[in-house]
C-alpha cells in the first residue's frame, strides 16, 4: 500500500455527532483483507469507526483541540501505512488507540522540547541534576518492563495510570467491559512489577 489515506482523513472531524455503528471483529476483519487487496477507500470506513476514539485519546495527552484533531489524522494515517503489519491478534482498534497514543506522546514531546529551548537546559545544582539521572533510570527501566507486556496490556496501563482515564473510559475506549478491563489492569500491574524485578536484579549484577 503506497498511497497516502489523506484524502479520506481530511474531513475526518466535520461531522462528529455521526458514530458509525459497530462492527463485529469478523466484519472487521474482512474490511481489512478489502483494503489490503487494493480496495483503499474501504479505509474510510474504519476512520468513521474509530476516529472519535482516537480523536478522545490524542485530546486527553495532548489538550488541545486543533492539535488532538492533527494527531489523530498522523495516526489513522500511520495505521493505514502499516496496516499490512497488523496481526489481527486484538482488536483493530486496540492497535489503532496504541499507535494514537505513542504519536500524541511524540508530538506533545517535540513542541515541548522547541517551547523550552536549549536556553533553559541549565543545572541548578547538583542534587537537582542527581535527581533528574534517577528519574530517568526508572523511566527506562518502565519502559524495559512494559515493552514485555502485549500491546492490550500496554495501553490499559498507560490509559489508566499514566493519562488517568476511569476504568469506565478504559473499557469503553478498548471495546471491552469494565470488569474485564480491571482484570487486566491487575494482571497487567503485577506483570509489569515481576519484570521490574527481573530487570532490576540484572542490573545489580552488572554493577
């Protein structure tokens, strides 16, 4: 697939109070193998599908409405590029709300880093530059750990704890209900800890 989606993603937010009705994983699923054997346009469907979803996750990171609206197109765009990759092992729109998310997060991080400047990369004193290496130990150190969880796990993690969704958001957002939703995020929680420790018990061994 080598054309660009533009087309179809453009309009994407005029008409909002429309929501396409749900489609079953087996509809889905033949949508996909439509746009994949050549039928592009079929992708339209699957942006009026998922594009007010996408366009409440991309709102919530980046709070900005003209900037949640880009984030989401870049992203709807993204998934249509590499739709081919997608292994159909959850939902389209599990796969679609991770790739949502991870854009949000690079966007709001670039126009941080251009607001900020170079100017203000300055250390204070040292104990403040000290805390600033352990913040970013333990963040690639999460980071390591929730690499190791599948991509559902992934995004109900971030979801719920990082964005602070509710569990009711959660489980409206990955189409599942809210006990299993809170099922997961335990789970998840626990297997997040195991692999901190894992990797946490490899480093001390390096030291």
């Amino acid at each position: 697939m080598n054309s660009s989606p533009g087309q179809l993603t453009c309009n994407l937010f005029l008409n909002n109070s429309v929501i396409a009705s749900v489609i079953t994983i087996e509809e889905e699923h033949k949508l996909i193998d439509r746009i994949l054997a050549g039928e592009e346009r079929c992708y339209a469907e699957l942006v009026d599908q998922y594009k007010f979803y996408a366009f409440t996750i991309a709102l919530r990171i980046v709070n900005h409405r003209a900037e949640a609206e880009e984030v989401a197109q870049d992203a709807f765009v993204k998934a249509f590029n590499y739709l081919k990759n997608f292994n159909r092992q959850a939902r389209f729109s599990t796969w679609l709300y991770r790739i949502v998310f991870n854009t949000a997060i690079s966007y709001k991080r670039k126009n941080r880093l251009i607001t900020e400047g170079i100017e203000n990369k300055h250390v204070e004193n040292p104990e403040r530059a000290d805390a600033g290496i352990e913040r970013d130990d333990k963040a690639v150190f999460i980071g390591q750990a929730m690499r190791k969880l599948n991509d559902a796990d992934q995004l109900a993690i971030q979801l719920f704890y990082i964005k602070e969704f509710s569990l009711e958001e959660v489980a409206d957002l990955m189409g599942q209900n809210v006990n299993t939703i809170k099922v997961r995020i335990h789970r998840a929680r626990q297997r997040l800890a195991d692999e901190l420790k894992i990797l946490l018990k490899k480093e001390a061994l390096t030291l």
